[in-house]
C-alpha cells in the first residue's frame, strides 16, 4: 500500500514534469516560429528594397543611354553638315578652277 502510494506520487510528479517539458516545447516551438516569421519579413522587406533600387538602376541606366543616344544623334548630324560643306568647297574650287580655265 505504501509503496503503491510512492509510485502514485512518483507517477504525478512525472506527470507534472512531462506537462511542464511540454509547456516549455510549446514555447519554444512559438518563439522559434516568431523568429522565422520575423526573419522572413525582414527578408522580404530587403528584397523590396533590392528590387526598388534596381528599378531606379535600371531608369538611371536608360535615361543615361537615351542622352548618350541623343548625344550621338546630334554628333552625327554635326559631322554630316562638316562633309557637305567640304562637299560645297571642293565644288567651289572646281568651279572655281574651271572658270580660270574657261577665262
């Protein structure tokens, strides 16, 4: 009788313990899914932050090819006119040389 008592005991007491142990892993289990929930939304805010500066990269990148685009356009143009007008020179002085020859 006294010793079906102790095991009695020894059977609550294990029965507390093993509700405490699970308390404390229920516990645990929510604070490491806090943490990775945490995590996570961290993660997606910098890969937000990543894809914004990429998306100002990226406008910075076409705007400065659109001038360097432009800015050969205009170079271009530029070189055009300078050939036309040695063009006009050379017939100039052809013209030039052949009315000195006619004259």
């Amino acid at each position: 009788m006294i010793l079906a008592d102790a095991w009695s005991a020894v059977g609550g007491i294990a029965a507390v313990v093993a509700a405490g142990a699970a308390l404390i892993t229920i516990w645990y289990a929510r604070a490491t899914v806090g943490e990775a929930r945490a995590a996570r939304r961290e993660a997606s805010d910098a890969h937000t932050e990543e894809m914004a500066e990429q998306r100002s990269a990226l406008q910075a990148s076409t705007a400065a090819h659109q001038e360097q685009m432009r800015e050969r356009e205009r170079a271009l143009a530029t070189e055009i006119k300078l050939q036309r007008i040695v063009q006009l020179e050379r017939v100039a002085e052809v013209l030039t040389d052949l009315a000195d020859t006619a004259g």
